[in-house]
C-alpha cells in the first residue's frame, strides 16, 4: 500500500544516515545522466530504486560503489566520503552489481576465499556462517561453472556478507530468477535485514517485488529525483481501508445517499476514470452500475453492509481497492514508459 | 602489506587454479628438448657444450621471442579475466584502492614471467648440456650463464609489460595478446639512422653487450638500461592512469 510521502528525502527508521547522496551527477559529454541527484537511506531501512529504462539506476549504484567517477556532489556511507575515501567507505558496503560473476574454473569456496583474503578480519568462521546462511554448504567444493543462477546469486549474497558490511547494494537481484527464485531471493533479503540489522538498497523493474520486499521507494527519471515514497503498511489501519463498491445501475444514486449520510465512511472521488471505472452490463443482461469509492475504518465495514442490504441495495462486488506499485509509478513517471 | 602481500596471493591464487597452468611449461620442456636434439642432429659443433648452448637459446635471437610469445599470451589474462568474466566488478568495491590492486597484478605478472625464465633456463640447460655437454668449454663460465638468464627476464619483463598496458586499455585479451606480439615481432626491426638508437626495439635485447658488438654506435650497456627503465616507467605510468581513473561499466 502507498503511504504518505514521508518528507523530501530524509532517511527514514534509523536516524543517522547510512548511505546519503548529495546532488551527485554525472555527465557524459553534455549529457547529464544522474542530475543532482540526493537522496538518504537510514539504517536497517530496505529501500527500493525505480525508474524507467534509461533514468540512471545502474549509473547511480555503480557510482555508489565507486566504479563510475562523479562529475558533482560526493556520496557518504556511514560518513565516508566515496571520492576522498574510497577505501574507509567500502568497508561499509557490500554489493552485487548486475549479475553475480566469479571465476567459473574454480570452487564456490576458493572464489569465497579471495574475498575473505581481501578484508582483514573476516575469519574462517564468518565464512562458514555465512555460507550456512545462504545454504550452499554442499556446493562449495564444486566449480562455479556448474553452478545454477539461483545458486550463484546466493554465492554473490555470500560475498557481499562476508565482512559484515552495514549496506547492501544489490542490482536487479532477481534478474534471470524463476519464480520460486525470486521469492527465495526475497525470504533471503528480508531474513538478512531482520538477522544482520543491514540496510538494503535494491533496484529491480519488478514493481510488485519491490512492493513486497521494501519499506520505502526512490523513483528517478532522467536522472533526476521523482519522488520519495514510504511503502507503509500501518497507513491502512489507522486511515481506514480503501473500498470499491459495485451495485446494481438502478440502485446506484441510492447507495450513494446512504454512503454520503453516514460520518464514519468517506465517499472519494476518483480522479482517473480509466476502463475499470465505467458500468457495464453482463452477458446475462444485469446491468452493473460505476464503481463507488469509499473509506472506512475495519469495524465499520459489516455494519456498513448490513444497511445496504436492508434498504435492499443490490451489491454486485465490494472489493479493497489496491493502489498498486505499479499504478502508482506510472503516474509517478508520466506513464508510456515501464522500468 | 600483509593485506597486500595476500592481493598477490590471490592474484597467484587465480593462476594457479586457471585449467592448463601447466601448458606454457611444458611448451617450453618440449622447445627446449627438440631444439637441443634437432640441432645436435643437424649440426653437433653449433654450440660448443651445454652452457654455450643455453646462452644462445635463452637470449631474444635464439628462442628468446618464442618464450615472450607464451609468456605474454599467458600473463595478459591477469588482466582480461576479470573483465571476460565480470569479476573486474567484485574486485573493485572492496576496501583496496585500485593502484594497489593494479600493483598486485603487475608484481604477479613479473613474478610469473620470472617462473617462465627460470623454468626455460633449467630445461635449456639440462636438454643442452644432456646432448652438448656439461663441461664447460673455453670462456664459459657461469656469470655469463646467469647473466644470460637475467636478460632473458629483462626481455620478457618489457613486453609483457606493454602487453599489459594494451590488455588495460582493451580489456581483452585477444587484442592485448596480438597487439603485444605484434610489437614483441618489430623487435628485430633496424633503421640506421642516429635517433633509432632511442626506440625502444634496439635496446631490448641486453645480451648483445655482453658478445661484444652494440647494435648501434654510442650505445651501451648503461645506455640500454636507462632507456628500459624510462619505457618501462612510462608503460607503467599510463597502465595506472588508465586503470584508476577509468569508470567501469
């Protein structure tokens, strides 16, 4: 469910900011990319970075990490700045960028072995738990190149764990995944926020993915920042539920007087018609009238249908009307273009 | 330095499991081997005894350029590799600045090449002194014979070193090899005239000095040195520019 717009840019669970972006761009040629692009992701806060094809996600997240120079701003993870210190700053951080690759002729192990030598204090130990966590300990003395995409996506999981970073950047993580994939990868994210206590910074196209997996979402285009919009679920048991109600064409304007006089349920007016929102008439002749909008609070719904019944309204369909993620981006974004 | 001295290790690491490591030596067992029988066959007082003949062999007129041929075809894949595989990206968002993770690759590779010369060395010198001898001959001795050696690395070192700048610059390793050989094969080019003396190619090959005849007037052993080491330091400077300073997508 889409919550309020949680202020501008401001991290949002934890106080300090992990990651924070400071109108950072980057050009190429004339052309700029990312546009003063600044943003914040609090700790343990699982965010989400949309945008259509072409708004800079990838440039953005690689200059994250450092593999692509800025031309403005700086970025900071945990108070390190990427440009001056590129080294303190990626302490913090672990990531896959697009797909996870590693040297194909050697073991899962052995791959594992040259990131763990690359960072001092990363034990055996912490290798192992890490392996267990992402369940591959009987595949490690296997070579990579047998390995299914589901299991190198964990082995990239793995190495982005490995020295307990406080940030996890992760770049279309269920690119190539098959369903039961995705939601393993899913259950893997949310495990590894709630166990390791890391913030997570996720870009993916797949909007009803990141519906399910984040607390809130970046939306850019032309590398420029759209909006910041927080992913709430508590926002639907304080304002009340969304409803749609469809009842008999003749008995259409009824209902809504009886919506209208009640205190306790809101009558909304729906600004974007679209095709769903007209009558129709079934196959068999019944003609079914627009859809009414409303919101109620839990308790108030039973009552609320109790009353249509007695004054004999003929109700058709009484749905929770979902504002999708991928409704919602679309407005968000002007439209034609799907991320 | 540890961390460091483990980047090496990773680097070694990763050549050390790559499937035919030991390709490229036994390459040079079998060179060394046919070379030393055939030529005995054909013409047993070429080489006087074991020593000459490993002198001859190792330095860049004898099978010199063979051997740079397999160094440099293996070495650039130090680079390549991580760019053919993807694990260029990996590697780059850990807590190491590029230049040290560049100076690993670089030290491993003059480590690797130096595993080329020494095992080219011992399997000329046993194939040759198997057939020519081991007793030293007139004016052998084994300064020389070491010295051979150094300068074989020397020869190597320069190529494998531009063939690595090349490999930086294409990130792949079919080109940083062709190109490479392609260079290491203009070696043997000579134009006469006063400035050639400061190209590269007539300064590669230090083992010229040592039989007494410079390949060009005024030019000298220390002279040839200290042209190495400035192209040497400018192949170098320009791998790092590139490599730290270029955006990686």
């Amino acid at each position: 469910m889409i919550g309020s717009n949680q202020g501008v840019s401001k991290a949002g669970i934890g106080q300090t900011p992990i990651l924070r972006l400071e109108g950072v761009t980057k050009r190429i040629g004339s052309r700029a990319i990312v546009d003063h692009l600044s943003f914040e992701i609090g700790g343990g806060e699982v965010v989400g970075l949309l945008g259509p094809n072409g708004a800079g996600k990838t440039t953005t997240i690689r200059m994250i990490v450092g593999l692509i120079g800025m031309n403005e701003g700086d970025i900071y993870i945990a108070g390190q700045s990427v440009r001056a210190n590129h080294a303190a700053a990626m302490k913090c951080v672990g990531g896959i960028i697009e797909n996870p690759e590693f040297y194909p002729y050697m073991s899962g192990y052995d791959n594992l072995k040259q990131y763990q030598r690359m960072t001092p204090g990363v034990s055996e130990e912490r290798m192992l738990e890490v392996i267990r966590l992402v369940g591959l300990t009987d595949a490690m003395g296997r070579k990579v190149k047998g390995y299914s995409l589901g299991m190198r996506q964990r082995l990239g999981i793995a190495q982005a764990l490995l020295h307990r970073p406080k940030l996890l950047i992760l770049d279309e993580p269920t690119n190539g995944l098959d369903p039961a994939g995705i939601r393993e990868m899913r259950e893997y994210l949310k495990r590894i926020a709630t166990e390791e206590g890391i913030s997570v910074l996720v870009s993916s196209h797949l909007l009803a993915e990141i519906e399910l997996m984040c607390h809130r979402v970046v939306v850019i285009q032309e590398g420029k920042l759209v909006t910041v919009q927080s992913l709430a679920q508590e926002a639907k048991t304080t304002v009340g539920i969304h409803l749609e109600l469809r009842v008999a064409a003749e008995h259409r304007e009824l209902a809504r007087g009886l919506l209208a006089m009640r205190k306790d349920v809101q009558l909304l007016e729906q600004a974007e018609g679209g095709s769903e929102g007209l009558a129709f008439s079934s196959l068999s002749g019944v003609q079914v009238g627009a859809p009414l909008f409303l919101q109620a609070a839990e308790a108030v719904i039973p009552e609320l249908i109790a009353q249509l019944a007695a004054e004999r309204v003929r109700i058709h369909r009484l749905e929770e009307h979902k504002v999708s993620l991928e409704d919602e981006f679309l407005k968000w974004t002007g439209g034609n273009r799907i991320a | 330095m540890r961390s460091w001295g483990l980047l090496l290790w990773n680097e070694w690491i990763k050549l050390w499991k790559r499937p035919g490591f030991f390709v490229p030596y036994l390459l040079l067992a079998i060179l060394a081997g046919g070379s030393a029988v055939i030529i005995h066959s054909i013409k047993a007082d070429l080489f006087a005894s074991g020593f000459d003949f490993t002198t001859g062999m190792l330095a860049p007129s004898g099978s010199g350029l063979l051997i740079l041929i397999l160094a440099v075809s293996s070495s650039v894949k130090i680079v390549t590799q991580e760019y053919r595989y993807g694990t260029i990206k990996f590697l780059l968002i850990r807590s190491h600045s590029r230049a040290s993770i560049l100076t690993a690759k670089l030290a491993v590779s003059l480590l690797y090449t130096l595993t080329f010369t020494l095992f080219a060395f011992l399997a000329f010198f046993l194939a040759g002194g198997t057939t020519f001898g081991f007793t030293m001959a007139a004016g052998d001795t084994w300064n020389q014979l070491l010295l051979a050696g150094v300068y074989e690395w020397i020869f190597l070192v320069i190529y494998v070193l531009i063939a690595l700048m090349i490999a930086v610059l294409t990130r792949s390793g079919g080109k940083a090899i062709g190109m490479g050989i392609f260079i290491a094969m203009l070696n043997d080019l000579s134009i006469p005239k006063p400035f050639f003396k400061y190209v590269l190619f007539p300064n590669t090959d230090l083992s010229v000095y040592a039989a007494g005849h410079p390949p060009m007037a005024g030019m000298t052993l220390g002279f040839s040195a200290t042209m190495l080491a400035i192209y040497a330091g400018l192949v170098i400077g320009i791998s790092y520019l590139l490599f730290c300073k270029r955006d990686v997508s």
